[in-house]
C-alpha cells in the first residue's frame, strides 16, 4: 500500500479521538508507506467565535488555529518514532480565497510538508454537508462551487487540491447529475493546477457508502492527464483509524485507469515521483 496523503485526527472537530501515534501505529501495521496528517483548517473560521462577533454552533465551529497548532505540534513529535512508515506533516486549509493572506503565512510554516486546499463550504453559507438541496438552485450552486475552485486553484497556499467535487457529494441525486455545463471551468482548474505545479487529489472517502464514488470520478483525472497533468495523490479522508488505507487497492487501480504509472507525495512542498506499479519506496 503505497499513501494515504489525505488524514484526520482527534484535533478535527468532525473525527474520531485517534492520536497520531494510533494512526501511525495502525499505518505500519498495514504496511502504508507514505501518510500525511491533515486536520481541519477552516481559513474563514480561524480564530475564536469571539474574534469574529459570532457564536459557535453544530454548522459553524471557530477555532481552527488551534485544531493547526495542536495537528502540527503531535505529528512533528511522532516523525521521530516512525519506522518504516514517512509521516508527513500537513494540514487541509479550507476556504482559502476567503483569506489568502492568512492561508499564505501558514503554507510558510516550516514544519509542513504538504498543504491540500479545499473547497468545504461558500461565502455566507455553511459546509455543502448541511445544506437543504430542496430549497436550493442545485445547478447555480455548482456553478458557484466550481468558480470558487478555480479562485482556490489560482491561488499559491496549497499543494494539493483536495476533492474537486466535494459540492457534489450530498446531492441527494448524485449519480444524475450533468456535470456537462461545468467541464470549461473544471478543464480551467486543471490547467491552473498543472501550470502552478500542483497536484490533484484521488479521494475515496465515499468508497464506504452504499453507493460508492470517489472524488472526482476517473473521468475527470483521465481528463487532468489529457490536459498534461502528472502530479496525482491518493488519499481515504479517513476520519477513522478503521478507515486508514480503506479500498486502497481501487483507488491506485483508478489511477492506473487513468493512465498514471506514479504517484507524487510532497516534503516541505516539493513534488517527489513514487512508482505506482510495485510501489517502490522513494527515501526523502
């Protein structure tokens, strides 16, 4: 099992209460060679409720430099108890276009290897998880969503663009949904990501539900590396020890369909090639 570069902890609001060294201990068990530790970090929810005259609810959680500094702080300790595992350092900064500035100065942080941007939730709404898709224009929002993707894709705080269609995952009518009108701004996403030498993000969280999908969908990386992409990282999103590497084996079998034969990790933000085929280990 070659990486699982996409991982939450107990300093995520919405995860288990897994250590590190749990999540490492389970990593090495399963024989993972490379995973990253990316807690929530919310960019519009940085500081404290107080900070931004608001109040804490289910919807709505502050705090996010606290889940940064706590997520970094444990992960840094346990890179020297590793074995054959490499442990890497990351954080998953949401919402960055809301505060580039912000996001920028912690991409700068020495400690971090690696940096997955992405899209949770739009100005002056909360996480596409809690939205009522009834009561919304659903075709308007994804038009909104994609935009707000190419914002963050031209944006320099990131590494990864973590799951491209997270606006798509709780539509209630997933499966029919025509992304057709969405492909031009999606194609320019791609090209931004490849000019800025940035990776792609293969994320099978929903692989667990009854019925699976991963985001994106192998069509659209197909289409990524039509466009001339080569960076692709493969991730679970695991919330979960439970779920660490979970159905591994369909995602790196996605990505060979796409046509990749090596995968990219990231150390202090530089792009190293892994095999695909055989997963030969590249010592940083």
């Amino acid at each position: 099992m070659i990486m699982d570069l996409h991982t939450h902890t107990r300093h995520s609001p919405d995860a288990a209460p897994d250590t590190v060294a749990e999540r490492v201990a389970a990593a090495e068990a399963m024989g993972l060679q490379f995973m990253a530790i990316t807690d929530h970090v919310e960019i519009n929810r940085y500081y404290p409720a107080a900070y931004y005259h608001a109040e804490e609810t289910e919807e709505l959680i502050y705090d996010s430099e606290a889940v940064f500094r706590g997520s970094v702080r444990e992960t840094v300790q346990e890179q020297a108890h590793t074995g054959s595992l490499t442990l890497l350092c990351g954080a998953e900064v949401g919402q960055i276009p809301q505060d580039p500035a912000l996001a920028a100065a912690l991409y700068r942080d020495p400690r971090l290897d690696l940096v997955i941007g992405s899209v949770h939730e739009l100005p002056g709404m909360p996480d596409f998880y809690f939205l009522d898709y009834d009561k919304l224009d659903v075709p308007a929002l994804m038009t909104a969503y994609f935009e707000e993707e190419l914002r963050l894709a031209e944006t320099d705080c990131y590494d990864i663009l973590g799951h491209l269609t997270y606006g798509l995952r709780y539509l209630p009518n997933r499966a029919e949904y025509d992304l057709t009108p969405h492909l031009p701004v999606i194609d320019e996403i791609f090209r931004t990501v490849i000019a800025k030498g940035k990776a792609i993000e293969l994320n099978g969280s929903n692989l667990k539900a009854a019925a699976p999908f991963t985001d994106p969908d192998v069509s659209l990386i197909r289409r990524y590396r039509e466009l001339g992409g080569r960076y692709l990282t493969l991730s679970t999103d695991a919330h979960e020890t439970r779920y660490l590497g979970y159905k591994m084996d369909v995602l790196e079998q996605l990505a060979r369909d796409a046509g990749f034969t090596e995968l990219t990790c990231f150390k202090q933000h530089q792009p190293v090639s892994v095999p695909l085929e055989g997963g030969q280990r590249e010592h940083f």
